[in-house]
C-alpha cells in the first residue's frame, strides 16, 4: 500500500500555518525590475524544507522550507536595483557581510508601502545603511558569495509596521513571504527581455566553493590591510600639513626678527 509520508507533513505544516499565520496579506505591493536582465527562478519560496530546517523562526521552530525566491545569474553577475515604486520613500535599512549566510547582502525599506526587500550574495554593495535610495537605483552587483552553489539572487520580501519591525512572524517562515505570489505582489516590468532559456546553475563542484570562500578571506583580508593603510596615510598626511604650518611660521617669526634687528641698525 503506497504510504504519503510527504502528504502527511504537508498536512502537519498546513495545519500549521493555517492555526497560527497567514502568507496572503492585506495590501498589495507594487515592485519593478530587481535587476537587470531576466533570470529565471531557481528555487521557489517555500521548497526544500530539509535542507532548511535548521534554520529557526522567533519561537524557536523550524521554518518550512526556502523563505526567500532565488533567480539563477546563467554565469553573469548582473546590476540588481532598487525595485519599489517611484512615489516610495525607500532607505537602505542594512548591509553587511555574512560568509556562512548570505554573503554581501542588504536590505531596503520601502517605508510608503511599509515593506522591506533582502538581497543576498551579492559580489558588491553599492550603497550605505541610512541612505535614502532613487528610484531602480543600482544597489549592487550579483554574485555567488556566502552560504551558496552558483551565482544567484536570493530575494527576502516581508511586511513591517511604521518602526520597520517585521509583521507575520508566526507565519511558518519568520514574517519572509513569496515575493512570486500574485495575490502580494504586482509586478510593473520597465525592461521586460525575453526570458533565459538556459538553465540556471543550481549547484557545483563543492571544491570550487572551497576555493571561492578561501580567495574571499584573502579578498576581504587584502581589503582591511587598505583600509588601515588609507587611514595611517591619512594620520600622515594631516601630520606633515600640521608640521608645514609649524615651518611657515616659524619662517615668518624669522622675518619679523631679521626686521626689527634691520630697524634697530637703521636708529642706532
Ligand atoms: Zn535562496
């Protein structure tokens, strides 16, 4: 007799969800292009539980599966954007680094629409936290970096209140929703290519992961030696402008001596 081993966990999280969330919410939200280009999802919102569980919501559960939409790079790393309508007050709420997670990643708050966009594994960030960012503005530069196998977007979308503390946290997957579910989101296109028909690199040899994290440490370890440098030639510099102030009036000092020593031989 077949046994739905799978049905009846789906059963035991619907109920789940259905007791103690909800992933449809109340306003809709307008979004435009998140890069540019057209990639085609790679992982869908909500799949793969097993290789997620291990990552808990705020009560301490499981989540139920990916809470985010990933669209696989084909090999590029394209331009992502600022993807909220023209009439949002939209800031950078975050950027950081997290080489077992997201990799470069940010966050942007829409505060019009009171809702926030997470992208993840970026190879560069092109904005600072608390800046006020323009409409489909370049944001960053997609890559592959943190906890990831291949080159993609990981896009996070979630609904806050007027402080942009996240809403539907008891959802199944800690407040994310599916950025894809219509009856959320309106998509508005600017550049509507055609779609990528090639497949999107989902996975890779794992060495080639090892190497890539390995050239990061160097990368980010090269990257901090600069900024002391930078900062140690900055001390330097206002130095030596402090000591060519000494210089000059000591020089001046000189003059009005060598005057007063002229004007006194011209008296005597
Ligand atoms: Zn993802």
């Amino acid at each position: 007799m077949w046994f739905p081993f799978e049905n009846i966990r789906n059963f035991i999280l619907s109920v789940r969800i259905g007791k103690t969330g909800r992933d449809i919410i109340r306003t809709m939200i307008t979004l435009h292009d998140l890069f540019i280009g057209n990639f085609p999802v790679s992982q869908n919102f909500g799949e793969n539980y097993e290789t997620y569980k291990w990552i808990k919501d705020y009560l301490g559960n499981p989540i139920l599966g990916h809470n985010g939409v990933d669209f696989g790079y084909n090999g590029q790393s394209p331009i992502l954007l600022n993807p909220f309508p023209k009439t949002s007050e939209v800031v950078c709420s975050f950027t950081g680094w997290d080489k077992d997670g997201y990799g470069w990643w940010l966050r942007l708050w829409d505060k019009t629409q009171s809702c926030v966009i997470l992208y993840a594994h970026a190879q560069e960030i092109n904005i600072k936290a608390g800046e006020t960012i323009r409409f489909q503005q370049q944001v960053a530069i997609g890559d592959s970096t943190g906890w990831s196998t291949g080159p993609h977007l990981h896009c996070g979308f979630y609904i806050v209140d007027a402080q942009g503390n996240k809403l539907n946290r008891d959802n199944g997957y800690d407040g994310y929703l599916n950025v894809m579910n219509k009856k959320n989101v309106t998509w508005n296109l600017l550049n509507p290519t055609k779609p990528s028909d090639a497949t999107p690199i989902v996975d890779c040899d794992p060495q080639w992961r090892i190497d890539r994290d390995k050239n990061w440490d160097l990368y980010l370890a090269e990257k901090e030696k600069v900024t002391l440098l930078q900062a140690s030639e900055a001390k330097l510099s206002s130095a030596l402008e402090q000591e060519r102030a000494s210089v000059a009036l000591a020089k001046q000092e000189c003059q009005t001596l060598k005057q007063r020593v002229l004007d006194f031989a011209n008296n005597l």
